[in-house]
C-alpha cells in the first residue's frame, strides 16, 4: 500500500513539474524587454480603449496587451523563433493572417473560445523594425482594426502609427 501511495505521489509530482516546465510565448520573450534597442510596452484592462479609432462601441474585452520591439536587423534568436514556434503548435493557435509585401511580413494567430479569440499573437518585420505583440482576452477579430491593429488591409499592420504609408512620405 505504502508503494502503491509513493508511487502515486511521484507520478503527481513528475506531470505537475512538466506541466509548470512548459513555456509560454511571454516567458520566451521575457529575456529580451530589459536589452539594448528593444523596446517594451504593456497595457492592461481599460487603457486600450484609447485605441478605439472609430467611434463605435468595442465588443471585445481585452485583458493584457504585450508588444516587444526590435529596432533595424535586431531579433530574438533562432531557437526562441523555434520555441515559439513550437509552443505555436503545441497550444493549438490557428494561423488567421499571413502577409508577405516587399515591406512587411505579418503572421497573426491566435486561440479562440467560441466567438472570441483569447489570445492572439503577431509577428510583425519590417525592414527597420521586428514586432512581436500578444494581446489576452474576449477578443471579436474585426474589431482588432477598431483598436488600430488592422490586418485585413493591404498595410497589414497600422499599430503605434506604423504604416507603410508613412514610410513612403
């Protein structure tokens, strides 16, 4: 009996460990907010209402809004881009934007509940700039361009005033 408990407790122990061990997109991209050039924003609850560029009533709730900066030809490393990648796949995001212009490159994915996608993730390259953003929450997918995080246009990405358009004036 005694075996049959130690057993079982051991067993807890090592899948509570492996379950604790698995990394999210946040924890692989946490090492990187404190280096040189990389720039680091969070907004949470209420404030990201400021982003509503329309007038009309957001639907959305959104919890947790995480953006990390590169500046010109800085990213994170090749086995992050992997780990992310892997952690990708492993939690089921659905890729829902993937666009490829002589300007950007934006892959957006996320993880939905019914109506609403609860998190979203974005990597964002451009020439003199790599992005990377995860936003939490009950989240309507059209109404991401609302907050001024339009991928549905032919820019792609129109976030913290970055545009395409811009660049060319």
């Amino acid at each position: 009996m005694k075996i049959v408990n130690l057993t079982i407790i051991f067993i807890f122990f090592v899948l509570s460990n492996s379950i604790w061990a698995q990394k999210n997109i946040d924890q692989v991209l946490r090492k990187y907010k404190n280096d040189e050039g990389v720039v680091n924003m969070n907004f949470t609850g209420e404030v990201l209402k400021k982003f509503n560029e329309s007038k009309e009533k957001i639907k959305s709730t959104v919890d947790n809004v995480d953006i990390v900066m590169f500046k010109s030809k800085e990213d994170i490393s090749s086995s992050d881009k992997l780990k992310i990648k892997e952690i990708i796949t492993r939690d089921k995001y659905d890729l829902l934007v993937d666009i490829k212009n002589k300007d950007q490159k934006v892959k957006l994915y996320a993880k939905e509940n019914g109506n609403f996608l609860n998190h979203v993730f974005a990597q964002v390259n451009y020439d003199d700039m790599n992005m990377y953003f995860m936003l939490s929450g009950n989240i309507i997918f059209e109404e991401l361009a609302k907050l001024g995080m339009d991928f549905q246009s032919t820019d792609g990405l129109k976030v913290l005033g970055k545009s395409s358009d811009k660049k060319n004036k």
